[in-house]
C-alpha cells in the first residue's frame, strides 16, 4: 500500500492492494476477527480535485464493482483497487495522504 504519494500536472491513478494477510497494515477488531468490512480509500489531503477508487481484479487489473463503493474482504484475501484524482483547478506539488481503511480495522498506518 502507498497510503502517501507526490502529485502534480493534470491527473494521477496509481494501483493498490489492500491485504488482510500482512497483521501491521490492518488489524481487525475482536468482534469481527474473521473479514474486514466496508473497506475503501479516502483523501487525507485536501486538494482541487475530484477522487474516485474501484476495485479491480487482482489479477488482471481490470475494473469491477462500483466506484466509491467500500468491500468486505474474507480471512487471508486481499482485494486490489485503482484510484484517480481529476483536477478541477491547477495542482502544486504536494505530498498527498490517503486513508485505506476498513469499519472494523485501523486504518493502515501512513509510511
């Protein structure tokens, strides 16, 4: 995961995975110690753009399901997405800060 990254120009998309596997990113509640729920990517930074995540398929990269819409991800899976900022007004240079968080997780930590 890159829950922080460098934007600037005129758009910018990146492919993340979301890991139930890896205990340091996510770390599930008690009461809900099999699936992590309604996971999805949201802007720390606020910035003069539109944001939108998807899943994708793990494999191929390729959209599925709905935009902005969080996902249950099972006991040892992981799910994939891709997100994109449009700009609706020149961006500087900034250091951007994502939360990949779940309903019943911590969010990951940003590195």
């Amino acid at each position: 995961m890159r829950p922080a990254f460098r934007a600037g120009g005129n758009w910018f998309k990146s492919f993340d995975t979301v890991n139930k596997r890896d205990k340091s990113r996510i770390k599930t509640r008690p009461q809900y110690p099999s699936r992590t729920a309604g996971c999805g990517i949201a802007p720390l930074t606020s910035v003069p753009a539109s944001f939108v995540y998807q899943t994708t398929n793990l494999a191929t990269n390729q959209i599925t399901g709905t935009p902005n819409t969080p996902v249950d991800i099972g006991p040892g899976a992981a799910q994939s997405f891709v997100f994109a900022f449009t700009p609706t007004a020149p961006i500087p240079s900034t250091d951007v800060q994502l939360s990949f968080d779940c309903t019943n997780t911590a969010p990951a930590p940003i590195m």
